[in-house]
C-alpha cells in the first residue's frame, strides 16, 4: 500500500480501534513513498483527522442521515473522518478530486454500497445542506469532561491559547549530540538541508519530511521536543556531581546531561525496563548508569547533589504534539497522576543531600500537577526553598513557584519547570 490516503486511513483506524498513538505509525510509514509530498499530505491528513476528531465526528453524525459514526465499523469510521477533514480543511486541492479519491478508495476497502454513502456525505457537506454549530469544546476537539475542568483550573484567555495551539501543525525539533559542546561543523546541519538552528548549538528543528529521513541517516538524531532541550539548560551544573534522574525514560535529558558535563556522574532510573535497554543501547557513556526501580519505593541509600523528578503527568502541554491526549485524558486520570507525583516528590526529596538541588518538571499546564503540588510539599518542607534560575534571552510564564515554557511563543510544548534547594532548618 503507497497510496497516502489509504495509509492515513489505516492509521485513523488504528487510533480509534486499537488506541494507537499516530506518530510512531505516522513515521513507520514515510520509507514507503517515494516522493515526499505523498509523506507529507499523509501526515497532515491523520494530524489533521485527530486534532480535529470530535468536531469532525459531529459533522459526520449531522450529515449522516440513517446511522451514526458509533454504528460503524473502525475502517468505515475513518473512512468517513478522513475524507471529511480532506474536504474542509485542504482547500488547495479542488473538491471534486477529493470526492472522487475517497469515493474509488472506498469501492476498493469496503463495498459499492458502503462508496455510494460516502459520495452522498461528501456531496451534501460540499453543498453545505446542513448548518452545524459547535460548542467550545467541539470546536476545540477536546473531549467534555477535560474542557469543562480545564476551564475551572485554568484563566480563559490561556485555555483558549492552548487549544488554539493545539490545532496547529506542530514542529519536529531533534538534538544532534555531537554539537553539544560546539565541536563538529558537520554539512548535514546546513539550512539547505531543511535543518533550522535555534536557541542551542546541537538544538535543530525539521522543516520537512525528507529533512527528518536526511537527518536520521546522517546524523543519528535525538528527537526531542523544543521545551525539553530548554528545560534540561535549566538544570542546575554541579562541578563533579551526582545527579539522580528518578523516572528517566527515554532518558533524553540525562544523557544530554552526561554529554555535557563530562565530569558529573549521572544515574538514569525508571520503573519500564524495555525503555531504559534502548536507553542504554542510544546512549553510551561513562559517567551514565541505569537502574531500574519503582521512584516510590526506591532502595537508593546515598543523596544526590542533584535530583530530577519529571514524572507520569497528564501532558497537556504537548496537544499540538499528542492530540490523542485530548481525546484520551480525563479527571479520574488526573487524580491518580496527582497521587503518584506527590508520592514521587516526597520520596525524591529524601535523595536530595543538603544545599543539592532538586528539579521537578512537567509537560502539562494542569496547575494541580504543577505549582499547587509544590505549593503544598513546601507548606510541610521548610528546608526546601525555590531557587529556579532562569536563562537569558528567553521569556517564561512566571509563578510563585515555578516557570512554564510557553510552547505558542516558542513554537514548542508547554512546560513546567522548578528547582528546589534543600538549606539547612
Ligand atoms: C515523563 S517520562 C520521563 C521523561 C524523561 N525525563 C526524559 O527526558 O526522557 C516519565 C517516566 O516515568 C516512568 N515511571 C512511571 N512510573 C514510575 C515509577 N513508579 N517509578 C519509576 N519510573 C516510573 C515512565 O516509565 C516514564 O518513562
């Protein structure tokens, strides 16, 4: 199968039967096209679909006159969504080659009967026969439950800035380690490669697909987010130090961390052993082991100068990334994320030797995960105090205890970060 409508289909269809994540399918795709305008009208078109999913599923259930998206089957669901987010939101290519691509796609994967309905819908929405109003949260694509706390926790002009954000294209940023400390000058790196340099040395963001396939072969890159390659500047540098990362998997700071502080000693921990084995495998170096324990019931002994705690969070700041998270997320969830961090945050500052550093971070905007939960450990830990420091040249979104990357001036995710130091009582 190259053909990129099909393929978005197929992984529509995975997100809504099997609660597949759309990236890693979206990417396991690319190699089979060999042009890359099909790799990239494929990728938008499944974004797209699920940025927009639950506005999508309302004009699909105001136009089908007979059934509704639920009495269909997963293939004939994504058929539908698809097509539709084709026909409404990618105006450069003429309806009438839309209607036509989707109608002989769905002749070959389903049925004539099944084509003859998708010709009427994508007739009669081209026509506009129906009016369809959203509410807020269909217009976001958010599911219910998650808009309405969000809009209790959060002021409204930022939550209608995150989910505008949301329904952008994101960017793909990667951290290429050998220009960590400046060294290499390597050609692949050029702008004409489709490689942007910001804020960092070893910090690029992709400008298209045959960029990332380029960059992959050369390179072997680090994918990682804008926010994150910020946060991990912000942690603080101990000349030969110990540094605990608790929940470290994928290990992306703590092995830019080893890279760059070539004297520090740094140890990666997590709970899922598959992940800390790649971990390992990507990154080799000296001053980096990998243990694998539970961060709550952890066995560690010693204190560190250094302490990271970026655990499980809700990750709402990464829904022009995720979008899945806004279909997928809801309070119960929440609450039991809320549970498992404040749990982790009392067993990491134990670790903490005296004036060492603890930093806990998040990729969400959920201030109950955030300041309010180091609001309250400091209500009880008064030899912890906030010492975050920041960076020149880049402007965060200040509390009382802590900073957020602001993704939609950054063109990145959202991100919590802080430092607490441990002084003596
Ligand atoms: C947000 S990710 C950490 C990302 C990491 N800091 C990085 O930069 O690559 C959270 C990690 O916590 C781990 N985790 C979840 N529960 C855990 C537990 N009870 N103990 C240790 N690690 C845990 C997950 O496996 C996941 O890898």
């Amino acid at each position: 199968m190259n053909n990129p409508r099909e393929i978005a289909i197929e992984i529509v269809k995975r997100f809504i039967e099997d609660d597949a994540w759309v990236t890693p399918l979206i990417r396991s795709y690319y190699k089979t096209f060999r042009d890359h305008r099909d790799s990239e009208l494929m990728t938008e078109l499944v974004y797209g679909t699920v940025k927009n999913y639950i506005k999508l599923s309302k004009v699909a259930n105001t136009y089908l006159a007979r059934s509704n998206l639920n009495s269909l089957n997963a293939l004939q669901q994504a058929l539908i969504l698809v097509s539709i987010y084709e026909l409404l939101y990618l105006t450069k290519i003429p309806e009438y080659a839309t209607i036509h691509s989707y109608v002989e796609i769905s002749k070959k994967i389903t049925n004539t009967r099944f084509s003859k309905l998708i010709n009427a819908l994508l007739r009669n929405i081209q026509r506009r026969t129906k009016k369809v109003e959203f509410e807020p949260y269909e217009e976001f694509s958010i599911n219910k439950e998650l808009y309405i706390y969000l809009s209790r926790k959060l002021p409204t002009e930022f939550l209608n800035k995150l989910l505008n954000h949301s329904l952008e294209p994101h960017k793909v940023y990667v951290r290429c380690d050998n220009l960590i400390n400046g060294e290499v000058n390597d050609s692949i790196f050029a702008p004409s490669c489709g490689l942007e340099n910001v804020l960092f040395p070893e910090t690029f963001l992709l400008k298209t697909v045959a960029a990332l396939l380029r960059c992959k072969e050369c390179a072997n890159p680090v994918f990682q987010d804008l926010s994150t390659q910020i946060a991990q500047h912000l942690i603080p540098y101990v000349p030969r130090g110990t540094y605990l990362d608790l929940t470290s998997a994928p290990c992306l700071k703590s092995s830019y961390l080893s890279k760059r502080y070539p004297d520090i000693l740094i140890i990666s921990n997590d709970l899922n052993l598959k992940k800390l084995r790649r971990a390992k495998e990507n990154f080799v170096m000296q001053n980096h082991l990998f243990v694998c324990s539970d961060a709550v019931r952890t066995a560690f002994k010693k204190t560190f100068d250094v302490v990271i705690l970026d655990p499980p969070c809700s990750g709402l700041g990464t829904l022009r990334r995720k979008p899945e998270i806004k279909i997928r997320m809801n309070v119960e969830k929440i609450e039991s994320l809320k549970e498992l961090q404040r749990n982790m945050l009392n067993t990491a500052s134990r670790l903490v030797r005296q004036n060492g550093y603890l930093c806990y971070m998040t990729c969400t905007v959920n201030p109950e995960e955030n300041e309010e939960l180091i609001q309250n450990f400091l209500k009880h830990r008064k030899d912890f105090i906030i010492e975050t420091t920041k960076m020149n040249g880049i402007e965060f979104l200040e509390n009382a205890y802590g900073i957020y990357i602001d993704g939609s001036k950054y063109d990145c995710d959202f991100f919590f970060f802080t430092t607490l130091r441990r002084v003596e009582q």
